[in-house]
C-alpha cells in the first residue's frame, strides 16, 4: 500500500472533493487510518483526530457557501499552540490524506468553510484547531486543478535539475493549497545537495507549506533543511 508507485498515483489522482454519498467508511479503512493518525502523533506531537458519523462540523452556512454536501467524516488537525503547529498539520495531514486516497477515499482541505463551536474534537488546554479534512466517498473523483510550471516554484540558480530534485517539484506542483495559488517556492542550493522551501504569503500559507514540503520528500527522497519537520528532530 505504502511503496513509491502507489504513493505517486496518489498524488496524481487525489483532488479536492466536496460533495460525498451516504456510504459509510468501512471499518477495516477507519482502523488503518486511525493506526496511522496514531503514528502521525507519535511523531509530531499533534492531536490529529479522525472523525466519524458527524454532520455537525458542515452544517452551518459555512460550509453551504464552500458547496460543501453531505460531509459526514473528517481529520481534524489539532495540536499544541506554536511557531511550527500550522506547518506540521500541513506535513502530517497530507500523510494521512494520501493514504485514505490509497484506500478509495476523497478529500478536501478545509481552512475556514465549516463551523468550528459544532467540530466534534478534543482541543486541550494550549491547543488550537487549525482545520479539517473533509474525507468519504466522493460523489465523483474531483477535478485536477491547473498548476504553474515548475520553473516557477523553483529557484536552481540557473543550473539544470537534478532528476531527484525534479520528481520531488513535479509531486510538490500536484499539492493541494489554498485557493490553488500555490504560494510558496523551494530553492536548490549551488553544491545541488541542500533544499529549501519558504512560503511567499497568501491564506494559510504555513499550513500549504507542510503540505508541499511533504510531497517533495516523500518522492525525491531528501529532506527539506529548515523545515518544522527537521526541528522536530532537533528538540528530539
């Protein structure tokens, strides 16, 4: 389920879905990603919650202006209050995502378009909901969304990309991110082992930052230096 060629489709076939049918999510696919939110935890020190059976959260107008329907089951991307919490809901979020595409479920990233005070979530002292993803069975697949080049979200310095360092931007440019407008950019160092990433604004642009970061070394197969996720290591 987790090897490099399924993790690529993933990516390639995951788009933003907002409206799903009845069909509840099997209870096999509910344990394996509870197991896998369990593991996100242990390693990021969030409180990222699954959540299932809720209407409450896509009730309010809210979510009928983001046309959202029907939307029963979530991630609620909760942890502790910080500089990095935005970026590691962003890293490990997606994670999580990509395996419920695996497993034939769709989604969507929701930042503000559904009603907090109704999030059936446990938020402890020091936390903060930053958001949830919606997550079911799709009415349809989504649609793919139009990305800019890579040469764009890029800066090599003007030499030619290595392959690794390519496939990495391809899966970055495929990433979901606020609105689509992908800001942000990664930058390849002159000795073309050392990659950057940084946010260029724009809404929740911290949380698309983890996102990004994510999908870049989950198929190039290096680090992103600097990253929330690498100070995780630090404190470590």
């Amino acid at each position: 389920m987790n090897s490099q060629k399924d993790l690529i489709r993933a990516i390639e076939e995951r788009h933003s879905v907002r409206a799903y049918t009845d069909e509840p999510i099997a209870a096999a696919v509910v344990e394996e990603l509870e197991e896998a939110v369990a593991e996100a935890n242990a390693a990021s020190g969030l409180h990222l919650q699954l959540v299932c059976g809720d209407e409450g959260a896509f009730s309010s107008l809210l979510a009928h202006y983001g046309r959202f329907r029907n939307v029963r089951n979530y991630l609620a991307l909760v942890g502790p209050k910080g500089a990095d919490l935005d970026e590691l809901c962003g890293y490990f979020g997606e994670k999580v995502v990509l395996l419920a595409q695996q497993l034939g479920l769709n989604s969507c990233w929701v930042g503000g378009t559904f009603s907090r005070r109704k999030t059936r979530c446990e938020i402890a002292d020091g936390e903060k909901l930053v958001g949830v993803v919606a997550l079911g069975h799709g009415v349809d697949a989504g649609r793919p969304s139009r990305s800019k080049q890579i040469s764009e979200l890029a800066n090599t310095h003007g030499m030619v990309m290595p392959d690794w360092f390519q496939h990495g931007m391809q899966a970055a440019a495929l990433a979901p991110t606020a609105l689509n407008q992908q800001h942000f950019i990664f930058t390849l160092d002159k000795a073309q082992e050392v990659v950057t990433a940084e946010t260029t604004g724009g809404p929740l642009s911290k949380v698309d930052l983890g996102i990004v970061e994510y999908h870049f070394e989950a198929v190039s197969g290096h680090a992103v230096a600097g990253s929330a996720v690498e100070r995780l290591g630090d404190r470590g």
